[in-house]
C-alpha cells in the first residue's frame, strides 16, 4: 500500500504541543494563509488568459465556458470554505526551516499517510497534491483541461483543487505539498503517522527536553533526531538521530 511521506516544520509553542498531545493536523482557510495571493487565483482572469493564448480548437471550448458566470461564482464562493493542511517534501531545506520553523528554533515533524487514510475520510478529505509553481499555472491548466471536460460537475471539483495548488513561481524552493479538506478544523490522525521528530540547529534545550518527554508519555514510539551542519557543502545541513 503507497503511502505519502512529508515533512511538517512548525514552531515550538502551544500549538505544537496541543497538536502532538491530541494527535491532529489543522487545516486552515485560505484567508489565513502567509501569502495573500495564495488559494486566491482570480479564476474568470486566469480563463480569460487562456483564451487569449488558445489555438482556434480549444479557444472555442474555453470560450464556451465564459459564458458561465454562476458556475464561476460558485467555484470561488466554494474555494473560501476549503481547509487546507500544508507540508514539504523535503526535510533538508535550509529556507523551509528558517521561514516555518522560528530559525531554526523549532521542529520538523515527519508524516507518513497510508492511502487508507484518505479512503475512510473521503466525505471530508477532497484529496492530496503537490503544488505547481509558474507565473500562469491555473491559466496552463485551464488550456490542458478543456480536452477532458465531461461533465462540469467533476470539472468543478477538479477546477477547486487546482485553485487550492498553484502558486507563483518565487514559492517553489518549498516543494510544498497539500492535503485539502472539505472544511476548516483539525482531523485526528492514528500516531503510528508520525514517524520522526526533528529539532533545528538552534532548538533550545529546554525544548527539545520537553517535546522528547511529551512524545514518550504519549507512547508515540517516533525517531528523534537533530539537524546538524555537514562537509559536504558550504552551507549543507543533515539530520543525525539523537
């Protein structure tokens, strides 16, 4: 059975803890995301910008979608209520650490998703997918779809789903990966998920301390581990088990 590793860096502050104590992730509303721009692609734009680079056959297509405008109302009303989780692919990522994991002062936590995980929760969970990076990707997308478009309900759902996993092009050291949800709010998830617990080079001890003693009192059985600066580059880091 696959299953999806990926690497969540968060601060060490309440609600790291309340997160490991109670065995949940969070997804949040797009409206709380760091980057304004994010989950909030103009979608008639994004369309009317594929029409203008269409070649004849499929600008027909497209174009008999801007007639649409309920069907788009809808789709970005829709968009709004989605909760999204975020994670990384990567776990040896110099900037991922001193952008989401307080410099370096906080902890990367490894995730491993059974594929059963999103078939016993396919009424809330809307899927997993990597994020697309680019100056036009909704406006890309929009020009491979129109080939494939069967019904508008499935295209309306893959339309949500695409919105919800583009991102402008400066993003694309965080190899970010999304789960989304049908709604905001946490979702508990089996602690055999987690499989590793990393600190920073700079994670105070006090801390480490007190997320160590935390996962073994909640009988998580996780890898710990702690970044540490290697030979093989100039600013190369690895993680080492401790």
């Amino acid at each position: 059975m696959a299953e999806y590793v990926v690497f969540k860096f968060r601060k060490v502050d309440k609600y790291l803890l309340q997160s490991l104590v109670n065995s949940e992730i969070y997804f949040a509303l797009p409206e709380r995301l760091n980057d304004p721009f994010d989950c909030r692609v103009e979608i008639k734009r994004s369309l009317e910008n594929a029409i203008a680079r269409a070649e004849s056959g499929v600008r027909t297509r497209l174009e008999q979608l801007r007639g649409m405008q309920p069907f788009f109302a809808q789709v970005q009303s829709d968009l709004e209520k989605i909760g999204v989780c975020s994670f990384s692919l990567e776990l040896k990522n110099s900037l991922m650490w001193a952008h989401y994991a307080d410099n370096h002062r906080g902890v990367c936590l490894t995730y491993s998703l059974p594929e059963s995980f999103f078939y016993e929760r396919a009424d809330q969970i809307l899927g997993v997918d990597q994020v697309f990076y680019g100056d036009r990707p909704l406006s890309d997308w929009f020009l491979e779809a129109s080939h494939s478009i069967n019904s508008f309900s499935d295209f309306g759902q893959s339309l949500i789903k695409k919105a919800l996993t583009v991102k402008a092009q400066a993003w694309h050291y965080e190899r970010e990966v999304r789960l989304l949800r049908r709604a905001e709010g946490v979702e508990e998830i089996s602690h055999s998920y987690l499989k590793q617990v990393c600190f920073g080079l700079k994670t105070p001890e006090l801390d480490v301390s007190l997320v160590r003693r935390l996962i073994d009192r909640l009988g998580y059985g996780t890898t710990v581990c702690k970044v540490i600066r290697t030979s093989e580059g100039d600013f190369a880091i690895d993680a080492e088990e401790i």
